[in-house]
C-alpha cells in the first residue's frame, strides 16, 4: 500500500523540498548570505573569494539542518572561525547566530515576494496517506514552518508538527540526529518501526537511517540520488506521486 512495507502507520515528512518549492529559496538565502560575507572576509584577509555554491555547499553543508548549525558546518568548511555571538546580534554581525539572522531575513524576503509552491504530487500522496488511515507529521528544521503551511494552505494535512522552534523548545538535537523525527513519532503515538520518513536532503535521509525507521524514502530533487542513497535511503523516486 502506498510503496510501503507492511506495518507502517505513520508518515513523517520533511517540509523543505518535499512537500513545498522552498528549497530552492532557502539555497539562494544561503548563497546571497554567504557570499556577502565571503566576499567582506576575503577583502580584509587579502585572499580570493570563493562564493558558495548553491548545489553543493548547500546539498553538504546546510541543507535540512537547523540554521546555526547549517551556518557552522559551511564556516568549518572553508576553515572560517567565528564566534557563536548570541540570538540578538543584528543581521549580518560577523557571528554565527549574526549571519543566521541574515539568511532567516532572507528567506521571509523571499517568501513575501510570492506565495508558497507545493509539490502536487506529494500532496496527492499525503491526502491518499491519511485516507488509508496513516497518521502524519511535518518534520521540518525551519523555524518558519507555521507561516509556510499556512501560506500554502496545507496545515490541515498533518497530525503533528516538530520543526525548528518545537526543537528548541524540547531541546531536540537537528537533523543528522534523528531526534526530531523520534519525536514526531511519539507524538503521534507510533514506535520507529511503525513509521516511514521522507527526505530530500542528505541529513534528514541520514536522520532517518540513525532513528532505526522501518522506511526511508528519498526524494531526488536535484540529481542526487546516488548521494540519497548512501545516507540511507530505502528507496529513491523524483516524486512521491511515483510511490501511488
């Protein structure tokens, strides 16, 4: 039934890239932060400026992490050492949480600029989901989800939502970890095995595998299913329309 094994009851599905066209938002969010920055530090470090590469700086790096630690990893990357600063240091401050700041700026740019886009296929499949009796979650590291649902007019779709700000607040670990997605489960009153994840991004995949799910579905937006599939992907479709 739905392309999943027997025994599944619940459905935990990634927001970005999965159900909604945010991803590619989020990627020039990151790109037109960092490369504001790359090009101040190589300026003053007398070095040339590498700008960062929405493919694969995002896909590594950033994608499906919660922002601080998407901002770090790419930082660590490129050898940039930052201090961490704290949650009311202004966009764009030479820290950590100050380039977090800037790119969640961004993003609410971005996303005021037109309204959300979702993947018709996967809402056809949740909606055939919850028809079959399976519960359903958003499981998500934006710290947006709330206003991105509502936008797309998709909030009545899912039974339980574990996204950046519920992570804070219970102190759940982000994608890689798979705490988020454990969380969602309980929450909907299922054991991992009884529970499938969805993912496009490399972490979420990887979380999946380390939460001992009974299914790992990878969402191939942009080329990688080789790379899906390494972390941890059960199966790989281009779209979760392929799965009904």
């Amino acid at each position: 039934m739905l392309g999943l094994p027997d025994g599944v009851q619940a459905c935990l599905f990634d927001m970005d890239g999965v159900v909604t066209r945010t991803a590619l938002v989020h990627a020039a969010a990151w790109k037109e932060m960092f490369d504001d920055f790359l090009r101040r530090h190589a300026a003053q470090a007398g070095t040339a400026f590498v700008p960062f590469d929405p493919v694969g700086d995002y896909d590594e790096y950033v994608d499906g992490k919660p922002r601080l630690d998407g901002t770090q990893s790419f930082l660590e990357s490129r050898s940039i050492h930052l201090p961490e600063g704290t949650p009311d240091d202004p966009p764009g401050t030479p820290t950590v949480y100050g380039l977090s700041n800037r790119k969640n700026d961004l993003v609410l740019e971005k996303l005021a600029q037109g309204g959300v886009g979702v993947y018709e296929g996967s809402i056809r499949y949740i909606k055939a989901a919850r028809a079959a009796g399976l519960r359903t979650a958003i499981v998500s590291s934006s710290a947006n989800t709330v206003e991105v649902l509502r936008s797309a007019q998709i909030e009545d779709l899912f039974d339980t939502r574990v996204d950046g700000r519920v992570a804070a607040e219970r102190g759940l670990k982000g994608k890689p970890a798979p705490d988020t997605f454990l969380a969602a489960a309980r929450d909907l009153g299922k054991t991992p095995g009884q529970a499938t994840v969805f993912e496009d991004a490399l972490a979420g995949v990887a979380a999946g595998r380390a939460g001992h799910f009974r299914f790992v579905v990878g969402v191939d937006r942009v080329g990688q299913a080789e790379g899906l599939r390494k972390h941890g992907a059960d199966i790989v479709v281009k779209d979760l329309e392929e799965l009904l």
